[in-house]
C-alpha cells in the first residue's frame, strides 16, 4: 500500500485557465495526465516533469465494450 506521509512533496500545478492550484504532485510523479479543474471545470493537460499545465479540448467519450 503507498503511504503518502512517505512521498516527498514535489509542487502544486495551477490551472492555465483561471490560476486554481489543482494539482499536487509528490517527487515520484512522472509523465502526462488530463485533470479537470475544480473551480473552472475545463480541463488541462499536466505535465508533471516541468511543472506546467496547458489547456486541451474536451475529448469525445465512446462507450468501449469488452467483449
């Protein structure tokens, strides 16, 4: 089980689109991931090795069934 206690706080990412932080990231966190904002609700792409968020366009979902 991960013990957050144990994770060394890396930053706080703010969003592109009204300046919320909304994303807290711990020293491990690598890569890519889309998070919508909290207060403004668009959504943003994060990268978590520069520390940056840019906004992207909301995506289409498809019901996928597994067959």
């Amino acid at each position: 089980m991960l013990d957050v206690a144990e994770l060394k706080f890396k930053g706080v990412v703010a969003c592109p689109a009204c300046g919320k932080e909304f994303v807290f990231a711990y020293s491990d966190a690598k890569g890519h991931s889309s998070v919508p904002c909290i207060r403004c609700k668009r959504i943003s792409m994060v990268d978590f090795e520069t520390m940056t968020a840019k906004l992207i366009p909301p995506k289409n979902r498809k019901s996928v069934r597994a067959c």
